[in-house]
C-alpha cells in the first residue's frame, strides 16, 4: 500500500490543452492528417537575430546556471521597456525572470495568497489560473461572462458581486486568451478606478500585449497610478517574438512579492539558462519592429477566420480584436442537435478531433461551456482547410451554412 499523496495537488485538473494537443499528436503518429488549432503557439521562426545571438552565447560558454531571478542585464532592459512603453517605473530588483510566464504566474499565486483567500477570475480565462490558485490552497471565485458578446468584457458592476471579506486579488487579462477580445481603456481605467481602493492583489497577464489589431492594449496601472503598489505585470517574450520553446517570462511588481517569487524559484528551477537570457535580450533591443510583418499576417488571417465563420449565421463570437484566438460559441447550434446538451462543447470537441481530425480546446476548459477557441496562428491553406471540416461537423448537427 503506497503512502498518502497531497490532497491539494490531487484537487488539481490536467491542463485540458496540453492533454488535448497531446491527443493530436498520438493520432497524427497513427497516419491521421491532423488539424491542430488548440495550441497557443505562432508557427513563425523564432527571428534569426534572436536565434543568433543565443547560438553567440553558447559558443562564448555561457552554459552555466544564471542568477535566481534573472540576470541584471535582462531586468534592467525589461525596466526600460516597461518605462519606455508603458509608462511604469521599477527598479531591476522588482523584476523576476522565470522559466515562462506560467511559472512566474504559479509562483505569484504560492506567494500572494493564502488558505481561504478568495481570488476573483473573470471567465473566459487561461486554464491555468484557476489550478495555481487552488495549489496554493485558496479558492478561484469565477466572474461570469457576459451574454451580450457585444458588452463591456469587465466592469466593476460585474465585479461586485462576487467580492467577500476573504476577497484578496484579481486576475486580469487583456488581449484575452482565450477571448481574443481587448479591454478598451476607457473600461480599463473604470475598473482600476474601482479597484483603487481595494487591498487586493491585482495580477495582470499581458502575454499578448502587442497583439492588439484595432487600438493599443493599455497596462490598468498605466491607466491608474493607484493601483501601482498591488499591481503585479506578468509578460513574456513566447507570443510575441515565437519564443515558445525557449521559456522565457517575467513579473514586474512590489519588491516584497518579487523576493518571495525568486526564493521559489531558488528552490525550484533555480534560474533561466544564460544563453537562453541573451536570446531575450536581443528580442528587447529591436522590440516591436520584429512583429511588424508577423502582425500584418496575422491580421489576414483574423479577418480570413471570421469571413469564413460567418457563413454560419447561427454562430456567435467574441469580437476578436487581440491575440490570434476567436471564441465561438456553439451554443444555438449546439441547442438544435439531438447528440449534444446546449452547452456541451467537451462532447463536441471529441467528436471534431476524432471523426473529422480538427483540434479545438473546448469551452469548458475555459469556464464557459458552450464555447470553442480556434487559434488562428497556422498557415492560411490549414486555416481553410480546419474551418471547412469544422463547418461539415456543425452542417452535421443542423447548422445552416450560406455559402
């Protein structure tokens, strides 16, 4: 008889996108043409000034550990890009560099809350925010979506119901993953107006912050200086310079919640691999001019997506004015099939990857069932392709199609 195993670590769920996108791969290994739009992943190179300056780094024999927290020279560069960009002011030892947003984002949740904290999670959200947030023993209190698609994203009238004694941090996030929608300034400001006077955590994942198609994604503590000295910035280099694999995230915030991040991190991965930091610096000092094309591409395919979508007059969606996401929903197509519950997306999703060998994360994994996130970010013949067997799936349950 083997010995007990953590309760809370057993409460946690597996990440239903990487189980999904490794489903998609054993059944590509199984000869199936696959069509996989669940990964959050650009399919651009990784630009070759990036790449060269790590391969620079390796052959200068930079292969030994780094420091806990990253290198001095990468946190004053990542200072500078907050201060030049975004108006925010910090010092190298309020940044941490971690091994990819989503360790920064785990760590921020062990060091920020406590058993029988409540964090407020507006839906749809990442999957992964619910999952830390119950790793370190608190409970996620979710902040449902709007039903007008056409409705402010979030508000503080959304927000107040939800707020308890035990309130004690926010996730915010803008562009959204999964939403592919962008927070306006004008509702950004109002709502960190309103949170201006609470004494909560605000942990803001700006991931996708310069892919914003119409009008810039603006930082809340931009936009209100009063939220500064409980306003955490998570980014990261994955989405926006291709650098998925190379894991490269940081947190900018209170000096007392970045030394409890970096001692995790001294007890965990240690630190960020040098060459791998020198890779990252080079992204910095070019910044937004090796997006340029990439979000030009990007924005075709935006448009191409939805065109094709609104052949389907019974499907809805988030605006998709940010990241390379659309969210559909399913639900009036799905209310009209015998095989499927109104907001049974999971079921449906199944049967897309197994019968017609698309991959889309379903809405349940987000909060919202009902619901399915396409990413956009594959070549335009597969975008065609993966949008033409998904409307045959939806054809199949009584979805009318115009063209």
């Amino acid at each position: 008889m083997l010995p007990t195993l953590s309760q809370r670590i057993a409460q946690l769920q597996p990440s239903p996108t990487v189980a999904l996108n490794s489903k998609a791969k054993e059944l590509a290994e199984q000869g199936h043409k696959i069509i996989n739009f669940s990964v959050g992943e650009p399919d651009f190179p990784t630009p070759d000034v990036i790449v060269q300056a790590a391969i620079k780094a390796l052959q200068a024999g930079k292969t030994r550990y780094g420091a806990a927290g990253g290198g001095l020279p990468l946190r004053k560069a990542i200072v500078e890009k907050l201060e030049k960009e975004n108006a925010l002011t910090y010092k190298p030892e309020q940044i941490v560099v971690g091994i990819g947003a989503k360790e920064i984002l785990f760590h921020l949740a062990l060091a920020c809350f406590n058993p029988g904290d409540e964090v407020l999670i507006p839906a749809p959200y990442w999957v992964s925010y619910t999952e830390h947030v119950v790793a370190a023993g608190a409970t996620p209190i979710v902040i449902p979506m709007p039903t007008d698609h056409k409705a402010p994203r979030l508000t503080a009238e959304m927000v107040r119901p939800y707020v308890t004694a035990r309130t004690k941090g926010i996730m915010i996030t803008s562009p959204s993953n999964p939403g592919g929608f962008v927070i306006p300034p004008d509702e950004m400001k109002a709502l960190g107006d309103y949170l201006s006077d609470k004494n909560w955590w605000i942990i803001s994942d700006e991931i996708y912050e310069y892919m914003s198609f119409d009008g810039p994604s603006i930082s809340m503590a931009t936009l209100c200086p009063g939220v500064r000295d409980r306003f955490i910035v998570v980014n990261g280099f994955s989405k926006a310079y291709a650098m998925t694999g190379w894991r490269v995230g940081y947190m900018a915030g209170p000096k007392p919640v970045a030394d409890l991040v970096r001692t995790l991190q001294t007890q965990s991965s240690t630190s960020l691999p040098p060459f791998i930091e020198e890779g990252a610096l080079e992204a910095l000092r070019h910044g937004k001019e090796l997006m340029a094309e990439q979000m030009k591409v990007l924005r075709h395919r935006r448009d191409l997506a939805v065109s094709i979508l609104k052949q389907y007059p019974e499907l809805d969606m988030l605006p998709p004015n940010g990241a390379f996401y659309v969210y559909i929903d399913l639900r009036k197509v799905l209310a009209k099939s015998a095989l499927y519950a109104k907001d049974n997306s999971l079921d449906f999703s199944k049967k897309l990857l197994e019968t017609y060998h698309v991959a889309m994360v379903p809405g349940e994994a987000f909060g919202t069932p009902g619901f399915i996130r396409l990413s956009y970010a594959v070549h335009d013949d597969t975008l065609i392709e993966g949008l033409k067997r998904l409307g045959d799936a939806l054809v199949e349950i009584g979805a009318k199609r115009t063209a």
